[in-house]
C-alpha cells in the first residue's frame, strides 16, 4: 500500500504483533495478518506558506476575537497573535517553543534558540525579528 499515513502503518504493526502474542500463546493455529501487504509511508516535507497565504493568515488575526470581553483586551490579543505568528514564520520554531520563549535566550541582537523537540541549536541573528520576540516577551511577565 503506497501513500497511506505513519498512524496507519503504526496499527498495521500492532495487529501483526498482536497475533504474534495469539499464536505463541496457541490461541490460533496460523497467523492471519501475515498476508497484509507492508504500508509503504510517503512523507511530504512541509513548506513556508506563500506570500498571499501568509497575508490572509494575518488578515484573520486582526478579526479574531470575541467582542464581549475577556481576560485579555481583544486589542492585546491580537497583538500577541500576530507578535507569535512572525516569531514563528521568521524563527522556524514551531508553536511550543514559541510559547515558552524565555527572555534569557536574547544575546544582544542574537536570539539563541533550540527546538524541544529535535535539540537542535539554532542562533538566529535579526535585529528586526529581536524586536518582535521583545513585543511578545513583554506580555509575559514570568518571562521577565
């Protein structure tokens, strides 16, 4: 089977391991999933979005909210939405790490960067993107 998902690929796995458990334990004679076909994974590298995608994905950040209030004025929300949607198109960090950017990751106008889920270690040196991690840090106060 080509083109299916890893999810897919995961479960087929289990199945076969599962009736392997069966037949040690002889609660079959013959093993029935050893006639599935391997699923064959085809993986699609992610890319950045295209310029009038970006554009209408800031579009919506300046419409989003709910106008009956909350804990944080909707004017200030947005702000933190669109401080976090450049910090991750121009970092390359991916949404967990953006959230729990500390402020001691800032060197001057170096931002010293590693993703959590991979380790890896990123130095990323702009001064104008520094500006919007500063906007966005300032929000959180135990990030101070």
């Amino acid at each position: 089977m080509e083109g299916r998902s890893p999810a897919r690929q995961k479960k087929q796995s289990r199945v076969v391991g599962f009736f392997w458990a069966c037949l040690r334990r002889h609660y079959i004679r013959e093993h029935p999933a050893l006639a599935l076909g391997k699923v064959k994974v085809v993986h699609i590298p992610t890319d950045y979005f295209p310029p009038k995608e970006f554009q209408k994905i800031l579009d919506a950040i300046n419409v989003y909210g709910d106008p009956r209030g909350g804990f944080i004025p909707l004017e200030d929300l947005r702000t933190r939405l669109h401080t976090m949607t450049l910090l991750m198109r121009w970092s390359g960090l991916r949404i967990r790490d953006a959230i729990t950017l500390e402020r001691d990751r800032l060197h001057g106008d170096s931002l010293l960067l590693y993703q959590a889920k991979t380790g890896t270690l990123l130095l990323w040196n702009e001064i104008a993107c520094t500006t919007i991690v500063f906007c966005c840090i300032k929000q959180r106060p135990e990030y101070r």
